[in-house]
C-alpha cells in the first residue's frame, strides 16, 4: 500500500548546516505517527519541508502518490495538509470564531467580486463556512467562547483553538508541532482524547512532541532523529529500549 506522506533520503541544508541528513520516513494513512528527538535534531525542519515553508536541498517527498516538495502552503492546504506551531500562532486580538473562519479559507469557492457585491452565493458559502467553524468550536469544547478573543483563552485553549483552525481547513494530514508544550498532566490527558477523536474522523496525524508520556501513549508507531539523522523507527516500545535512542537522550554513558 502506497503510504500518505513518504520522504526518500529528504535532505536540507543551510548553508554549510546539514538539518536534515537523507531522512527516509513514510505515514500511513488513519495513524498516529510522532517523530521525537533532541532539541536541534531537526523534527520542526522535516515539518517545513513538507508544509511548503522550506524546500529541500535533495531527495523527494510525496503526499498520496503526488510529489510536493517546493509546493505553496495554500497549495498543500487544498490538497489537505495542514499544521499547528510550536510557538501558538493564533490571531489574537480577532474572536476564537474568527480565527476559525481564516483556516476556513481553503475550502471557500466564491470568487472575489462575488464576495465584493455579496451575491446570494457568497452569503450562502459564507453562513456554512460560520456554521462549519462552529462545529469545529464544538468538537475541540470552544464553542462557548466562540465571541472571545483569541488572546484572552488560556494557555490550553489557545493550543485547542489553534487545532480547530487547522481542522477547519478539512486535513486529510493534520501535523501537530508539540501541542503539549506548556500545558498541565490534565491537559495533557485530555488532548491525547482529541488526538485520538481525530484519528477516529478519518484523519491522520504527524506529531513531535518533546513528552515522552504522550507519545509513547498515543503512536502507532516512532521515529527518532538525532543530528538531523534518523536513528530508529518502529512501535512505541522499541523504539523507547533501542540504545542508541537512550544515548541520543541521555549521553553515551548511559
């Protein structure tokens, strides 16, 4: 089976920086797939690379049988590839809908001068379009807070909302760049549910995350970069005894 995303020897470099060193990975529709590592091994690279932000120096990368490397993001986003930030991204001082309603933006139709007179098509597209992001609202538990701004959601929240805007972009591939990141154990418990709430939808999910506990709980399956260089790959248990995982972690003495 031809997997959704696969990267053959993916390389990037930055000037005389090698981030990414001739990384191999594919993920396979409807998983759970998390790439872990060190800090600067090169996980937030892959990410770029794939969601058109960077474009690799060698190697290609495939979404569903179709080459994307050097692809737009708006581009990506309509063949249903969309991501959250390590560091929030929301627009804070517009509502929570609001911020919705801009991942909505992929998936709107009308053309520019029917949104300019308001034709009955434009207002029809834009009442499903606040419809859709209410769902969306629902589904991640912000619908009651659909008027506040962005800025003014806790920290949680914020990672929540910035889900739902990714989600309302309809994914097919939704990758999630450590959404545990500043959050408590509850938080952290209840996001794993929306993780898999997603999956449940028929959507599959790429993740770094930097906690152990989620990603050893929610993968399919691992895949350790260290260097820029991928070192292991597999199920979550093999992947947390394998070795050189535990030196690229702890150091060479452990």
């Amino acid at each position: 089976m031809t997997p959704m995303l696969e990267l053959k020897t993916v390389r990037k470099e930055f000037g005389g920086l090698v981030a990414v060193n001739d990384v191999d990975l594919s993920v396979s529709e409807g998983e759970i797939f998390s790439l872990i590592g060190p800090n600067g091994a090169g996980k937030t690279t892959v990410f770029n690379l794939v969601t058109g932000l960077d474009v690799p120096t060698s190697g290609t990368i495939t979404f569903s049988g179709r080459a994307i490397a050097g692809l737009k993001p708006h581009v990506l986003a309509q063949l249903g590839i969309a991501r959250t930030f390590q560091n929030i991204r929301l627009f804070g001082n517009m509502s929570v809908l609001g911020n919705v309603l801009v991942g909505r933006h992929a998936r709107l139709h009308a053309a520019y001068w029917k949104a300019v007179v308001r034709t009955r098509d434009e207002r029809e597209e834009e009442k499903n379009a606040r419809e859709k992001a209410r769902e969306y609202l629902e589904f991640v538990g912000l619908r009651r807070r659909h008027q506040d701004l962005a800025n003014n959601l806790p920290y949680g929240l914020q990672r929540r909302l910035e889900i739902a805007r990714a989600l309302a972009s309809e994914p097919r591939l939704l990758l999630l760049d450590e959404p545990a990141a500043g959050t408590n154990p509850q938080e952290k418990a209840a996001l794993a549910e929306l993780m898999r709430a997603i999956r449940d939808r028929g959507i599959t999910l790429f993740l770094i995350e930097h906690d152990m506990k989620v990603v050893m709980g929610i993968s399919d399956r691992v895949a350790v970069l260290d260097y820029g260089e991928k070192i292991a790959e597999g199920v979550p248990e093999d992947v947390r005894n394998n070795r050189r995982v535990i030196e690229a972690y702890l150091g060479k003495g452990a």
